[in-house]
C-alpha cells in the first residue's frame, strides 16, 4: 500500500497547489465495505482490528487510523461518520447524523415481567382508585366510595412491600401513602365509622414523614364534635390550631369558630362569646356574628345583643350591585358580555351570599326583637330602623311583615290585620306580601270576599307571586268554582313551578272534578318533590281508591305508615283496604295497630268487637264494647253486644244482670225485653210475666205508631177537602184530617220558648185548642213523636188525640227535665188527673172528653 503514497518533491518548494490532485488510496471509501477488515473493526467495539502486516503511516508521520503501533490498534476516527465523505464532494446534502437513511428501528420490547414496570402498573392503579373513591363520594354513593378507598389501602400496601424488595426505602413515593390514607378516614367518616376514621387519622397524624399531617386533627376535632364529646373536641381543635403558622389567618378563624360553636354546644356561654368577639375584631363574617348574638341571647344582654346585631349588619358581602348587570348602553359588545354574566356561577354565588346575610339577619331580628325592649312591637321598630340605616334596607318591610305574623302568632288579629294594610301604600313587591297575609288571614277566618278582595290586590300588585294566585284559587275553590281555581293555580305553577302549595291543591281540584287520571299526575310529581310527604302519600293512596285500584292504594298507605307509623286513620285505612279484599288476619293486624294508638275510633273498636265475634271469641269482644259503651253512653247496642256476648259465651247471670241494668237506663227498648223475657223463660225466673207484660206493651205502642206514620203517608197524597168534613166520603174526611195534621206540626214546629208570649200564625185551624200538661218525674227520650207529640226549645205539645188513648194502651205526660221536655207511659188514668190546660186560651181539660173551641182564637186573638 505505501506504493501508492507520493510526498511531494522537495525540489519544487514554489509550487503550492502541486499534490493536489493526487491522494493515497487508504481514503477511498468506495471499497470499504469489501474490506473484510474494516467491517470486522467496525463490529467490534472500540474499532480494534485485527493484527496487520503493514503498519500505516501518514505523510506527518503519525500512524495512520487502523494501524497497529506497539500491539494496540489506534481507533477509527470516523471518516463517514464526521461527514467528510467522497459523495459529499459529489453535491450529496449534508448528513452527518444519517438521518436520510429512513425511519430508525423500533425499540426494544418493555419486559412486563421486570420489578419495575409491575410496580410501576400496580401505582397507577392506586392513583385510578383513589379518584373513583372521590367521584362516588361526590355522585353520594358512599358505600361505593368507602370500598374503592378500602382496595385502594390494600393495593398501596402491596406497592410499598415491593418497593422495599427493589429499592431503598427513601424512594417510597409518601405522597401517595399520605393520599390514600387521608381519602381513606375520609370516607369513614362519610360513612359514620367513625372509630375507624380516627385510627387512620392517628396513623396519618403519628407518622412525622408526613408534612403539615397536623392540620388532620381539625377533621378529628370535628369527629368527636359529632359524636357529641366536644371536650375532646376542644382539645383537638387547639392542637390543630397550635400547629397552623399564623400566615395563614383564614383557617385560623375556621378553627376559632369551630372552637366558639362547641362552647356553645357546652353551654360556656363565656368562651364561645370571647371566640366570636376575636373573630369579629380580626375578621367579621356572618357566621360569627350571627353565633355571637345567639350567646348574647343566651346570657340575656340586652345591650350587647343591640350591639352584635349592628356588627352583623355591618358586615361586608363584598359582592357587586345589580347595577353592574344592567346594560348603559345600546352597545351590541356590551350587552352580549352583560348577557353572558348575568346568571354565570359567579352571579350565582353572589346571589347565594346575599340570601343567606338576609336570612341571618332576619333569624336574628325576629329572635333579638321580644327581649331588647319591654315589648316585642318596640324591638322590631328598633330592628327596622337599624335596617333602614344599613346596605339592606329593602329588608325593613319584611320585617314589618314578620311583625304582623307575630301579632297573629299572639292571637291578636286587629293588630295584625292594621299592620299589614299599612302596606296598601308600599310599593308594589311589599304589597303584594302584605295582601297575600291579608288575604290568607281573612280566609282561615271564613270570609271569603275579604281574602277574594286581597288576593286580587295582590294578584294586581305582582302578577307573577305565586303565593297571591294560590290565595286567590283558594277563595275561588271555596266558592265552588273549581275550573276556575285549576286555572289559577296553573298559572302559579307557570309562574313558579317549584310551588308546591299550588300543586297540591290543583290535585284536590282535580280530584273534585273526578278527573282522577290528572290528580293523580300532580301528587306523584309532588310526591317526586317532597319525598317523605304523609299528605301527598295519602292522597296517592285516595286517588287510586277512587280509581278501583285498592292493590296500587295499599302499596302507597303501606308507604304513608312507614313515614308516620303511629297515624290511626291511615292504619283503620289499611285494614279497610285488606278486609274489602278478604284478607282478614292482615285486616286484624292493622285495625288492631289503629287501635293501640287511638283507642276511641268507633269505627275501630266495632270492627275489632265483629271479628272476635266471628271468630268465636267472644270474651275478647267484651272489652271493645265496653269501651264503645263509655264512648257513646247513650247508645243502647253497645250495652246489647255487651249482654250478647256475655249470653254467647255461657255466662247467662252476667248476662241477665247487664240486661237489666239495660232495661234500668232504656226502659222502653224493646230487644232489652225480649232477651230478658227468653232469659228469665230459661232460667226460670218469676219477673218474667212483668217483662212479658212491658214488652207486649212496648210492642203495641210501636203498633200504633206504625199506624198512625203508614195513615200520615196515605193522606199526604189525598186532595184537601173541606175542613169540617161534612161534605165528602170518609176517605175526602182522612185527607183533610192529615192536611189538619199536617198543619198542626208545622204550628208547633213553631212555638215560642217558655219566657216567650205565644202568637199563633194565620195558618193554625181557628177554634182548636193546644192542650200541653208538665209533671215533675224524669223520663226517658226514646218514644218521642209516637202520638203526635212534637219538640220545640222550651216545650212539648201533644194533640188532642194523645189524650183520646183507651184502654190497652198508657197515656203520655210531658217532664220538663233541665232545658228539654221527655215523654214517659204512665198507668192508664182519667185524663182530668193530669190537669191538661191550653196553650192558648188556658182553658182545663173538658170533662167530655169534646174537643173545645179555643176562646184566644174566637176572639180573634191568635
């Protein structure tokens, strides 16, 4: 290979560019790949070659790239690979990193099989764990939460063991440990475990790896405030505050608060109150200052609790004014990002603060306004005028309007009722309230054109309050318009569809107008609103009665009971509903629930005293009759079941003795008799010829009434004929005797009381008289009208006829008995014993037994 290097010629020194064109072959790159030596240096690492013959030196002397000096192969410098090659000179682009050569080879497979990828796999899995623990808790799915925050513990456990065996313990990752215990004791304490919260904040807290793990004990502070140990509570929430740099201020005052609410849990009044001061002083917020006027009003300062309300009404809500989300000007820009702000979440958040400083200081107003001054209607006006001088002035008229509602709460009306018509002169929104009270007040006192006048005030006043148009479909209800009524509530609910009120009551519209199908409709979308409802629930119920439905109506009372388990009308309901279906036992069950917790339903006790009949159990009737007897005493079938059921069960003395204590109190009942009468027959007794006797005497009598009512029907339907009767068949004289009859109850429908002067109408039959006698015995009420005898107020009159009765039968004397009159059978006598007078004329009983021509009435007098 040296043959072919050329030094240049010492001779000619002058020429410089003489060489140029000659060059040692060692640099032709062509013929590298067919050198079998430079590939083999070329594979092999450091281009170590193997051992050649010729050692290569270049034209400076040095050994040449590949030569062998002194047994060691000098490296390949890189001819190509410094981009020094022959077809660069050619016009080749310039690649010395041999990026031109296409897409680099793939990489090498990952082994999935190696410690670190596993580890690697099993971290991202805690991480997606955690998360979805997260996610369920705030979708509400606790339990599901809680065991993906359980797994992910035990997958992060499992990361650590491997960890150790791979690496050195410094290089566990402790933010992922520190998540997945945190989420864990938070998801125990969701759950209410919280002995096992504890113990994982514990583990969190004890563990000095941990930074800032301090702060937990505010989580524990709150646990042991829920589980009410609120000294532990107190400790914790010092520790936790203890430990927080004073930088950051903001959750300071959290803890401080938390520290203030749990002294007033603890009834140290003192503490909480010295906590809500600091608070006040360092940064007032509406928390604050509303808990340090309930302490205030604890204690009963009456100047501090002026004070701390002022403090609460001076408190900035730092939100923009209304003004700001009204457009100034016609700018299409403008109105387009007003538009756009209007109703964002940061409105809506503004919106949410400012209800809530309305609804503290109206709390605290309506609870400071009895207590701050000598009386209540004075504390309200200081109140308004604090109000008044404040950023929520608009709120003074509601408070005047909280007044009313107290007067109402203290019964006084007028008072009420003058407060809120000071308001007729407000501006619209305040008046519309004001005749919405208005009008309800006026309609829980039945008068419904006063609420119909103030609902339609109000319903001018503010066309869109749905309050007003369901006052004014009320008014409109309780007339009997219900097409009407449905088309104001309707309108409510398109004014306010979260009115439940309206919705309720067009429900019981439609129900009024049999249109169950959309009564139905409207209680389960309300039932789909409040959830735990009774009414709502029993009025599903109802409806699906109504429908013929009694299954769909028992899963809903079924419903209803779970809500109030102790409501009596809706378990009596139940059992109804089972025994309409022939269930029996489940009937028992829930009349006898019904009856526990309301024993005086009648209904109740004579469907439970039936059953134990049917069932043959009748001593166990007994005591519901007996019940049902001191409920309505003077109901006589109780007292006969009783006596029945005595008689069923074998006990025929207890029997005989309850019959005749029945008989004693109802001497005219006639089932008393006949048992009495078969008892004594049985038993062989000597009074039984005296019962026979009363019953075979009750029995005619209520012959004879049958009689007299069956002739009284007959001659309603005859002609009138002439009143003396001397001009027509018999059947022409019956008729004009019932006209006459008739007549005559209408006149002592008529009569006055006994301090009252009697003035007979133009309509009473001329020449008769009233015959009317008193006896001073009491007597029983149980055969009034039985021979025409009649009830006024003061009175009782009985006509001629009454005393006309002959033999076989008792006559009847009237007992003035308190302020009413009984009639009673007394032994057949004459009837001038008993001294009957007129009621008109005064005249005494005629001994003719004629009847007599009243001389009030032939004088023209009556």
């Amino acid at each position: 290979m040296m043959q072919n290097v050329h030094l240049a010629p010492e001779t000619d020194e002058d020429d410089l560019y003489s060489g140029y064109n000659d060059y040692n072959p060692t640099y032709d790159t062509e013929e590298l790949e067919n050198d079998t030596a430079f590939q083999q240096a070329v594979r092999t690492s450091h281009g170590r070659r193997p051992p050649s013959k010729t050692s290569l030196v270049s034209s400076m002397g040095r050994p040449m790239t590949g030569a062998i000096q002194d047994g060691v192969t000098r490296p390949m410098t890189a001819v190509r690979a410094a981009g020094f090659t022959k077809g660069a000179l050619r016009g080749s682009a310039f690649d010395p990193l041999g990026q031109s050569w296409g897409p680099a080879p793939p990489l090498e497979a990952r082994s999935e099989d190696s410690p670190e990828e596993k580890i690697r796999q099993l971290e991202k899995k805690v991480n997606e764990l955690v998360e979805e623990s997260c996610i369920a808790n705030s979708c509400g799915d606790l339990k599901l939460a809680l065991e993906k925050a359980k797994d992910a513990g035990r997958k992060e456990r499992v990361l650590v063991r491997q960890r150790e065996q791979v690496t050195r313990p410094e290089n566990i990752n402790l933010d992922l440990t520190y998540s997945v215990l945190f989420n864990l004791a938070s998801q125990y304490s969701a759950n209410e475990m919280y002995a096992e919260a504890l113990n994982t904040y514990q583990v969190i807290v004890k563990n000095k790896m941990f930074s800032n793990a301090g702060r937990l004990k505010v989580n524990m502070g709150n646990i042991y405030l829920k589980q009410r140990n609120y000294s532990k509570a107190i400790k914790f929430y010092r520790m936790a505050l203890d430990q927080i740099p004073s930088v950051h201020k903001e959750m300071r005052i959290k803890i401080m608060q938390n520290i203030g609410v749990t002294f007033i849990k603890t009834g140290q009044y003192s503490d909480a109150i010295s906590s809500f001061e600091h608070i006040m002083s360092m940064a007032p917020n509406l928390k604050a200052g509303f808990n340090l006027i309930l302490s205030y009003f604890a204690i009963g300062d009456r100047e501090k609790m002026k004070k701390s309300f002022q403090k609460l009404i001076a408190v900035p809500l730092e939100i923009d004014e209304d003004d700001k989300y009204i457009s100034p000007s016609d700018d299409p820009h403008t109105n387009l990002v007003i538009e756009a702000i209007k109703n964002d979440h940061l409105r809506q958040m503004e919106r949410e603060r400012k209800a809530m400083a309305e609804k503290y200081i109206m709390t605290a107003a309506k609870l400071i306004a009895p207590v701050i001054e000598t009386s209540f209607a004075v504390g309200y006006d200081w109140c308004v005028e604090v109000v008044k001088a404040s950023q929520y002035v608009e709120l003074a008229n509601d408070l005047e309007i909280n007044k009313a509602i107290t007067y109402l709460r203290q019964k006084d009306f007028n008072q009420a009722v003058e407060t809120l018509k000071m308001f007729e002169k407000k501006d619209s929104r305040v008046k519309s309230a004001a005749a919405t009270n208005l009008s309800f007040l006026y309609y829980l006192e039945n008068e419904f054109a006063q609420a119909s006048s103030y609902a339609d005030l109000a319903v001018n006043s503010d066309r869109y309050n749905p309050s007003a148009l369901t006052n004014k479909g009320n008014t409109v209800f309780a007339n009997g318009d219900y097409e009407k009524a449905a088309e104001f509530y309707k309108e409510a609910l398109r004014n306010d569809c979260s009115c439940t009120e309206a919705l309720y009551n067009i429900g019981l519209t439609y129900k009024k107008l049999n249109r169950l199908d959309e009564a139905l409709d409207c209680f389960l979308k309300l039932h789909a609103i409040l959830r735990n409802s009774a009414q709502v629930l029993y009025q599903i119920a109802n409806v699906y009665e109504l429908m013929e439905d009694p299954s769909q109506a028992m899963e809903w009372l079924m419903q209803l009971i779970s809500v109030v388990p102790t409501d009596s009308r809706a378990l009596s309901k139940l059992g109804g509903l089972y025994d309409s279906e022939g269930d029996k036992s489940q009937a028992f069950q829930y009349y006898y629930e019904s009856y526990r917790y309301f024993p005086s339903n009648i209904e109740v006790i004579e469907w439970l005293g039936a059953y134990y009949i049917d069932t043959q159990f009748c001593e166990k009737a007994i005591q519901y009759f007996e019940r049902a007897s001191l409920i309505q005493p003077t109901q006589v079938k109780w007292q006969l079941m009783v006596a029945s059921c005595f008689r069923r069960s074998g006990n025929y003395q207890k029997a005989l003795d309850t019959y005749k204590d029945i008989h004693r109190k109802f001497p005219e009942n006639v089932e008393c008799l006949r048992f009495l009468v078969r008892l004594c027959t049985d038993i062989g007794l000597k009074e039984v010829q005296e019962y026979a006797t009363k019953l075979k005497r009750l029995e005619k009598m209520k012959e004879i009434r049958e009689q007299r009512i069956k002739s009284g029907r007959d001659s309603s339907g005859c002609p009138r004929g002439r009143r003396d009767g001397s001009a027509g068949s018999d059947s022409g004289q019956n008729c004009s005797a019932g006209s006459k009859g008739e007549r005559l109850s209408a006149q002592l429908r008529a009569l006055p009381g006994t301090d009252e002067p009697y003035e007979s109408s133009s309509n009473k039959e001329p020449g008769e008289c009233l015959w009317v006698c008193w006896d001073g015995r009491g007597a029983d009420a149980s055969i009034w009208g039985s021979v025409g005898v009649s009830e006024t107020q003061t009175k009782l009159v009985v006509t001629w006829e009454a005393f006309l009765l002959t033999s076989g039968c008792s006559l009847l004397t009237m007992s003035l008995t308190g302020s009413t009159f009984a009639v009673f059978p007394v032994p057949l006598m004459s009837p001038s014993a008993l001294k009957p007078r007129c009621l008109l004329c005064g005249s005494t009983w005629p001994s003719n037994r004629k009847t007599q021509n009243c001389s009030q009435k032939e004088n023209g007098r009556g």
